[in-house]
C-alpha cells in the first residue's frame, strides 16, 4: 500500500511525509500544524511537530520556507488572486506567477493531502464564477477531468476527483446544489502534458475522452441545470476543451468549465513567487 500511494516520492520525502502524516493524526485537530491560522493542536502536537521537523525537515510548497507544507503569506497571496474568464466557456482563478501550480504540484507529487481544501477552494470560486452568468441552475453536475492510469497507479487516489467532491460541498454549503458525476474516461490514454507545446498538448488529448455508462446517462438527463466541467490547473485549456467535447458528444447540454488556477505555461510566468 505505502509503495502504491507513495512511489513516486523519493525515499527521504516518504518517510517524511508518512511521519507527519502519523503525528498528526495522532496529535493534531483540523488543519493545525499545516496552517497555523486554523490551529487547534494539543500539546503533544506541539512538541511532535518541531522535533519531526528537526529530523525529516518540511518546507512550504511555493516558497520553500522551513517548517511548513505551506506558510501563512503564500497561502493568503493564493487565496487573494481573483477569478478570472480564461475564455468564453473557462473561469479559474488567476496564477501569473504559478503560486497555485505550485500548490497543486505539492498536493499531488509531493503527497501532501492538506493542501487539498486550499485548491478546493480555489475551484468552487471559479465554478460559481461560472454559474454567475447562468442565473445559477437549481441542481449542477461536476464532472471532474479523468485521471490517467499511470497518475492513478503512482498516486494511489484520483487527486482531481478528490478536489471536486470538496468544492461541491463547499459550493452546496453555499446553497448551490452540487454533486460530482464521473461519467467519462479515457477510450485511449494520453501521454503526460507536461514539457508539450500547445500544438502537442492537443494532438495529446483530442478524441481520448467518452461520455458513457449509467452516470454517463445520468449527465444527459434532466436531473441537472448545468453540468460544469473541472480541472486542477488550465494552461492551454487543451483538456478541460476535450472533456467538454466528449460531453457535448454525449449529450450533455447548456456545459460550463471552471479550474482551480489559471497558470501560464513554464518559461511564461512574469515573476517570482513571494518568499
């Protein structure tokens, strides 16, 4: 089990990870140690913390500052960028620096599982972004980007899913009645987008997603107002403009598309990321 959820961490940051991960569950109540903001830890945890981190040392995920999975000051400069139209279908929330690329980065390769609310946040902003222009249909179907088998066998969970089921819940907590509906996958798998150009990152993915199945069906029906199309982080926009091909192919009708964070491909970001 550790080896299927961890593997693709190097040693020394897997044994960190499952350390912390141990003290604070065994330790720590909510978010505590991760953001000291939300901290309710018990003494133990206290003194757990600061000795795990003197042997198997954490850093913050955007400005690698020493104790934390992520500082106070880059975790209110994410939740200060605005939502943004990425094109006439696409909301997300802004990330010209790549600071929310750098989180996502650190929920799904670092494994660290609490940085999960912060992007889900993110997500639920810009999927009502998205329904603000629709007059907010009384029920919406989320349906997540698939996750490649080789990203689900390294990871050992589906990190997007993940993110959307928790921004559904914020979005319903909200009054908008949310569920997630995984009602496509892959009829071919995609080679990993990172590294491609723009040109590539389509070819990559263009005809590789299928609405189909019983929640496929579900999508189509009545049941829903609006089904909205979800991604972690948008760059070309390649991805998310294949699920919402696939739905539209499938019958879905009246398909929006939100992300978490909008981020300029690597070698276009126009700063650095706040210390």
């Amino acid at each position: 089990m550790v080896a299927r959820r961890f593997g693709h961490l190097p040693g020394v940051s897997r044994l960190s990870y499952l350390l912390h991960t141990l003290a604070r569950e065994q330790f720590c109540t909510g978010f505590g140690y991760v953001w000291p903001a939300k901290c309710q830890m018990s003494h133990a945890g206290n003194v757990w913390g600061p000795l795990l981190d003197l042997v198997m040392p954490r850093q913050c995920a955007v400005c690698a500052l020493p104790g934390f999975v992520l500082c106070g000051d880059c975790r209110m400069a994410v939740q200060a960028q605005p939502v943004v139209a990425v094109s006439a279908t696409v909301c997300a929330v802004s990330d010209p620096l790549g600071l929310g690329r750098a989180v996502v980065r650190g929920y799904k390769v670092g494994g660290h599982r609490s940085l999960a609310p912060l992007i889900a946040d993110s997500l639920a902003r810009a999927v009502r972004q998205s329904l603000e222009s629709r007059r907010w249909p009384p029920r919406v179907a989320i349906v997540a980007v698939p996750q490649r088998r080789r990203a689900q066998a390294t990871r050992g969970f589906d990190s997007t899913a993940v993110i959307a089921r928790k921004a559904a819940r914020l979005l319903t907590q909200d009054g908008i009645a949310c569920v997630v509906v995984q009602g496509v996958g892959y009829v071919r798998q995609p080679d990993d987008q990172r590294g491609l150009g723009v040109t590539e990152r389509h070819l990559n993915v263009v005809g590789s997603m299928k609405l189909s199945g019983k929640a496929g069906r579900r999508v189509c029906g009545e049941e829903f107002g609006m089904v909205v199309a979800v991604d972690d982080v948008v760059t070309t926009g390649a991805t998310l403009a294949e699920l919402t091909r696939s739905l539209v192919a499938g019958g879905a009708s009246c398909v929006g598309a939100a992300a978490a964070f909008s981020t300029p491909r690597r070698g276009h970001l126009s700063g650095k990321s706040p210390g």
